[in-house]
C-alpha cells in the first residue's frame, strides 16, 4: 500500500490518491470470502462450503469487494496520512478509482486546518471591571452558613405563628363530601410558604397543639383539578406538633465553630476577601472573553463547515457526560424535555463555531511567537489532571498522548500572551438604574 499522489483540490482540502497492490488486494478479497462465504448458499453445496469461483461465478466477481475493501481502508488511510504529512480535522470521503490488475486504487478527500492570517494580536485594548464587595453579600454568605448551622426546636406553651412547622392532619369536603386527595397525616406543613390553598395556612396560625378546628378555603379559579375549581371547601384539621428553625447566634463562639478565626470580625474580612477573589476571578475571566472575541476579528480563515461539525459533537458528547454525572443520560433528556438532537446541535452550533475561532486563532499565535513546551511543562500538566481525577499521572499518560497534552499547552501559553501584553483599563462598573430612571 503506497501513496500515490496528495493533491489541494480546494480550500482546506485535500484529495489523497492511495494504490493497493494486486497481491494485499487479492489476500484481502480471500479473507472477506473466508468471513462472507460462510452464509451465503449455493445450489447443490452445503451452506458456507461453495467454493469462491462458484460464487463469483453465481453473484458476479466484486461479489467481496465491499468487504475486503472496508477491511483494507483503515490501515491504508493511515499509511497515506503518515506519508502525507496531513493532520486530518474530519473524517474523509472515500471513492473507488479503479480495480484492475495493478490491484485497488482508492481516493480520499481530507479536510484540514485552514490557512490563517493573524494581525495586531499584540496590544489589545479591554476594559475589566471589578465590581466592590457590598456588605450585603457578606451578610449573605454568613446567612447561609448560619442556616446550615440552624436546628429545628420544639415549640412550647404558645400558638402557631407564621414561620413555624406545624404536624397536622386534614381532611377536604365539599358540600360535606370528602374529596379525593384532600386527605393528609403528619403532614408537616412550614406556615407562611404558601404551599396549600391561599388562606389555608393563615387559619392554622394562633392554634395549638392538640386543637381540633375547620379551616374555611375556596380553591382557586384556575386551580388543576377542574372538579374543585372555584369551589368553597372545608379542612378538618388536627395540631400534632409545633416546630421552628433556631439560628445561632452571631457572636463569637459562632466564629469558631464554623471557621478557623476566633472573632466575627476576622470571620467576616475572610469572607470579604474570598469574596473580591472571587470578583477579581470574574473580571479577569471577562477579560479573556474580550481577548478572545477580538483575536477572532482579527482573524482571516477559510474554515471548513466539517471542523465546526466536530466540534458540535464534542459539545454534545461533554453535555451527555455531564447528564450521566447527574444520574441521567441524553436520550432521558429528551424523552422528557421533548427537545431533539437536531435542535440540541443547533443550540451548541454557535458555541462550537467560537470554539474553533478561537483555538485557530491562539495556534496561530502560538506560532508566530514560536511558543515552546518544556518536557517540564508537560510532566506539570499531567500531574495537574491527576490531582483534578484524582488518578495517577501514569494512568492520564496511558488515556491522554503527549502530542494532545503540547497542543493543548502551546494555546494556553499563547493566550497567556495575548493577555500580558493586551492594554486592560480597570473600569468602575455601571451603577444600575432603578425602574423610574430606566
């Protein structure tokens, strides 16, 4: 197997011309007959012991052809890619040439990066925008964490008020016929959440446990079971227990028990400065947003539609792995979403399109600086995905060859120069308009 010639036909694309010799041909067209020949009958033979000739003879000479030629095309394409030197970004359109007594002649049209021209990469004007901590936010956070630490008590010696969890029993009845699903036991009902019926809950307030008392409702219009719509009902209910949350209090036992600090005021300028952190994390991220999109402007590409096709793939492959994380999969998905494949495609098309811009354009880049990785850069990277899977860095180096680790790390040097030697502007952010001054 040998290639025979590799010709641009058009942008971005070439058509490989790869000869089979007659002798791998012909080994090859026995093997398929040995495989293929088992299930084929012939008239006056045993199922699968007609002889090759009778069945060529009978079914035509290409009768194995198909076979013994999909057989020969992966080893044969590889081959030809090797000697071409090509970097294939899809896969390729194969065509027979001829098959005659030289042997097979096959022609593969191959789809490869496009020519790039990249100009003013360097100097790029963004504005960042670090938006301040507002106390707001921190008392958010120690909000949550004082919820986390809360615990639920026993209500005792007074009513029921809003904010409790109250135990009861209930039984609907319209017209004083009990209705269906309007039975409930030991149901725990928290009061002011709006759960039951508007103004079922009001009426539960001021009893205690132990009473026994109706409460009076009437079901909404538009309420899903058409049979009680706009009907009044009556609630039989019965008190069993009363609880509420208990949130501790902030001082500074609180402090220590829910962090490394032994005052609220160390508590809460550690908070404050993870918060900026994290500010200062999603402005320099908004940043390499701004770099990105003007690299892409700044680019000149003829892509083919097939590296964006890819692309999309890979966007819907990491969507149904991260379903599979959650418990589901991406035909679940959409049995119950009613959304389709084609539309999913759609959705992440113009993600994928960016994508590859964007990788284009920071390859590039890559090469005019003659960007370099280090066999230290490498080993770090693999060290940097075990720590993340936690696995082995031998285990990644089995999954994961070296020539994907150094691309991948050449584009992110690259960006990483893009964005030292952009020009970023810190802006205070816009202050936002209330609904009279918008």
């Amino acid at each position: 197997m040998k290639l025979v010639k590799s010709e641009k036909i058009e942008n971005s694309r070439y058509e490989l011309h790869i000869s089979v010799d007659k002798a791998t041909f012909e080994e090859a067209v026995n093997k398929a007959y040995q495989k293929e020949g088992k299930k084929i009958s012939v008239p006056g033979f045993r199922k699968g012991k007609a002889p090759r000739s009778i069945i060529e003879k009978m079914y035509g000479t290409g009768v194995f052809y198909e076979t013994a030629i999909n057989d020969l095309i992966p080893g044969a394409y590889s081959e030809a890619l090797d000697e071409s030197g090509i970097s294939p970004v899809a896969q390729p359109e194969f065509d027979i040439v001829s098959i005659d007594e030289n042997g097979l002649l096959l022609s593969a049209k191959v789809y490869v990066k496009p020519d790039v021209t990249l100009s003013d990469y360097t100097g790029i004007a963004v504005n960042r925008t670090v938006a301040p901590v507002e106390d707001a936010e921190v008392e958010s956070e120690i909000n949550t964490v004082r919820e986390r630490n809360s615990r639920e008590a026993e209500v005792l010696g007074r009513a029921a008020e809003s904010g409790d969890t109250a135990v009861i029993d209930y039984e609907g009845f319209c017209d004083g016929v009990a209705f269906e699903g309007g039975k409930g036991e030991d149901y725990a009902l928290k009061l002011g959440s709006n759960t039951f019926i508007p103004g079922f809950e009001d009426q539960i307030i001021g009893h205690k446990v132990d009473d026994e008392f109706d409460v009076n409702v009437t079901f909404p219009t538009e309420y899903h079971s058409a049979e009680l719509a706009g009907k009044e009902a009556t609630f039989k209910c019965k008190i069993h227990a009363l609880t509420r949350v208990e949130l501790p209090e902030l001082d500074d036992d609180f402090a220590k028990d829910v962090s490394e600090f032994d005052t609220m005021d160390e508590y809460k300028a550690d908070l404050k400065a993870k918060i900026e952190k994290r500010h200062l994390d999603s402005a320099d991220a908004a940043v390499g947003e701004q770099l990105v999109d003007a690299l892409i402007e700044k680019m000149e590409a003829d892509i083919p539609a097939p590296m964006y096709d890819a692309e999309t793939e890979n966007f819907l492959r990491d969507y149904d792995n991260r379903l599979r994380m959650s418990g589901l999969d991406l035909n679940t998905y959409i049995k119950y979403t009613g959304m389709t494949l084609e539309k999913l495609r759609e959705e992440f098309r113009p993600q994928a399109e960016r994508q590859v811009k964007a990788r284009l354009a920071l390859e590039k880049v890559a090469e005019l600086e003659k960007v370099e990785v280090t066999e230290e850069d490498i080993n770090g990277e693999y060290e940097r995905i075990a720590a993340a899977y936690s696995m082995t860095a031998d285990k990644v180096k089995e999954s994961l060859p070296a020539d994907v680790i150094v691309e991948d790390l050449r584009v992110k040097k690259a960006m990483d120069l893009v964005r030292e030697k952009a020009v970023v502007t810190d802006v205070a952010p816009e202050e936002k308009k209330t609904e009279e001054e918008a």
